[in-house]
C-alpha cells in the first residue's frame, strides 16, 4: 500500500514538472525542453553582446536596434540566423551584427536565444 502511495506521488511529482516545461515561452517549439539548460551556456555567450545591448538587452545598440530583452526565443533566433546569413539588415546596420554572430554554431544561437528570453 505504501509503495502504491510513494509511486502516485512520484507521477505526480514528474507530472508537474512536465507542466513546468510547457509553460516555457516557447511551448509550441519542439525545442522548449532544450531552453533551460541552454539559457546557462547562453549567459556566458551574452557577455559579448552586453557591451551594446546592455548587461540585461535594456538597451538599443549603438541607438540602433529594438530592445531585445524578453524577445520571443524563435524570434531572436531568427533575427541571428538572418544576420549570419548576410539576409537581415532591420537598422542599415545588419553588418555590424553579421560580424557578432559569423563564427557562432546554431547550438550557440539558440543557447542566446533561450538566454534573451530570460531578460527582464
Ligand atoms: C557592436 C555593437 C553590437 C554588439 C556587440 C552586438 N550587437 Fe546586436 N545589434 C547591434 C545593432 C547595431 C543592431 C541593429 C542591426 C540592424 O540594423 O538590423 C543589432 C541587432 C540585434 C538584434 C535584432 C534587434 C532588432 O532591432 O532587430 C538582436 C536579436 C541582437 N542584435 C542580438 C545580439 C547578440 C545576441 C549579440 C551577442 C552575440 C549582439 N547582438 C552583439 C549592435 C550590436
């Protein structure tokens, strides 16, 4: 009978962790699981964005870009892909973030992404 308890409450426990997961920013990508754990990695990427977006993305760089703080995941990840494709140029200063993000990995947008998210 114990042992019955001590297993309801454990699906209860994974359960709710579940939960915990689907109230991501990014519930609907297939990638949400991923986010938490990359937001860590991602902080340490942000040290090189920080000196023109701000220490928490508070601020526009170079009195250019929108402020990035809180963005949707997807969409800064977008707007990195873009720039490091040469395809993204919101400001006239695409070049300057081509320059950022030219020798970073997917694995390492999407750690930022998930990072920028977390800003508030
Ligand atoms: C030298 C200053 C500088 C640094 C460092 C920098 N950025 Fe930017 N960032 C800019 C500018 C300028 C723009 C506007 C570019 C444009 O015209 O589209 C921008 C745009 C962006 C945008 C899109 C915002 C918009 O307005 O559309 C994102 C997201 C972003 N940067 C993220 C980052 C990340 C992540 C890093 C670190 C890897 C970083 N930036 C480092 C200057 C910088």
């Amino acid at each position: 009978m114990k042992k019955i308890a001590l297993s309801l409450l454990l699906a209860c426990g994974v359960a709710m962790a579940a939960e915990g997961n689907a109230t991501d920013a990014n519930a609907t990508d297939a990638n949400a699981t991923a986010s938490v754990a990359d937001a860590g990695k991602g902080k340490a990427l942000f040290a090189k964005c920080a000196g023109c977006h701000g220490q928490n993305g508070e601020k526009k760089a170079l009195s250019k870009s929108d402020v990035i703080k809180g963005w949707d995941a997807a969409k800064t990840e977008e707007a990195l892909k873009g720039y490091k494709a040469g395809t993204r140029n919101a400001h006239g200063m695409g070049g300057v973030m081509k320059g950022q993000v030219a020798a970073m990995s997917d694995e390492d947008i999407k750690a930022l992404a998930a990072y920028i998210a977390t800003l508030k």
